[in-house]
C-alpha cells in the first residue's frame, strides 16, 4: 500500500468476476489453513480443511491464531462458489473519513478490519494453483458495504506499517477476519 493516503478508495480488493482476477481461478481467496491447521476462532469452533466453509469463517470470524511477520500465507484457488456480498454483510458503517464512521460519527467500527500485505514483486501466482507469499507488513482497512448480490468488495486504505521496516508495496493478504487483499 505504498503511497496510498489515508482515506483512499480501494475499489476492488475481493473480485467476484474473471475479469478482476489476479490470474485465471485467483480471486484473492486466503487459505486459513496455511498459518494453521485447523484454524480457530473467537467464537470457539474451528476448521480443518480449505475450501468454501472455511473461506465463510474467514470472512465472518475472527481469527484468533496469530499470525507472525516472518511467516507466509497461501491461496485457495477458485471463486469459492459463494456470495461474496452475505459474506461482508456485517461491514455496515459508512465511511465518512478516517476516524469518523457511521451515522453516530464515532473513530471505531466493525468495518475496520486488519488486513496481512503481501509484496507482489515476489511472487507471481499460477493459474489456477495455489501459491504462497512471504508477508511483507499489514494494513487496517474499512470494508465499505456491499451494495449487491454479487458486489465486488471495496475498502478505504486506513494506515499500515512494515514488517522490514519500510513501507510495504503491492498486494496483501488479508486478516482479522483473514483474507486476500489486492490493492490497486
């Protein structure tokens, strides 16, 4: 997210459609199972295996495995089959500006979400495989609400910092709920 300012519209960071894909069958879907197997979360339960469920959770759950600066996350090829849209439903405040969200104004909300970055440069992904990259910083995102059945997600760049200790640039990956975010 380098160079972005805070505030700026991310208008696309989960596409639902070929044409928005990172590759053919990459769709910025994050395999929780890649940082651990299985995966738990903040409500108790946990998954085993990849693959739509799990996306579901990743989406609506909080992660509770951390998830370290010196590690790497992997994709889940595919759309996942599912409605993106329901999946970010519970991301309902308006982004007015940065600290000030919703109709009541206030400076947090369950729309700000911390996302893992990836450094694109040193990776490119496969067509329709699974690949892996090394985390390179993280970033706090607003995920705008969806304003369709089959609405792309959008988000407005918050703040990041570095794992390294300078900016990181490209793509990420997402957390908390984890997730693959592309920044344009």
């Amino acid at each position: 997210m380098n160079g972005k300012t805070a505030g700026t519209l991310l208008p696309d960071i989960r596409p639902t459609s070929p044409g928005g894909a990172l590759s053919p069958g990459q769709y910025y879907s994050f395999d929780p199972t890649s940082i651990a197997n299985p995966v738990n979360f903040s409500d108790g339960t946990s998954d085993v295996s990849s693959g739509v469920s799990t996306q579901n959770d990743a989406w609506n759950k909080c992660m509770v495995t951390p998830v370290p600066c010196s590690g790497s996350v992997g994709s889940q090829p595919g759309n996942m089959g599912h409605n993106i849209a329901s999946d970010v439903s519970q991301y309902t405040d308006e982004f007015n500006d940065v600290g000030d969200y919703g109709s009541y104004h206030s400076d947090t909300s369950n729309s700000l979400v911390t996302v893992v970055l990836w450094d694109d440069s040193k990776s490119v992904p496969k067509k329709g495989n699974n690949f892996t990259v090394p985390l390179a910083g993280f970033a706090q995102i607003f995920i705008d609400p969806s304003t369709g059945k089959k609405a792309a997600v959008s988000a407005h760049y918050i703040s990041s910092a570095s794992c390294s200790g300078t900016p990181p640039a490209g793509t990420g990956v997402g957390g908390t709920p984890l997730r693959l975010v592309q920044s344009p």
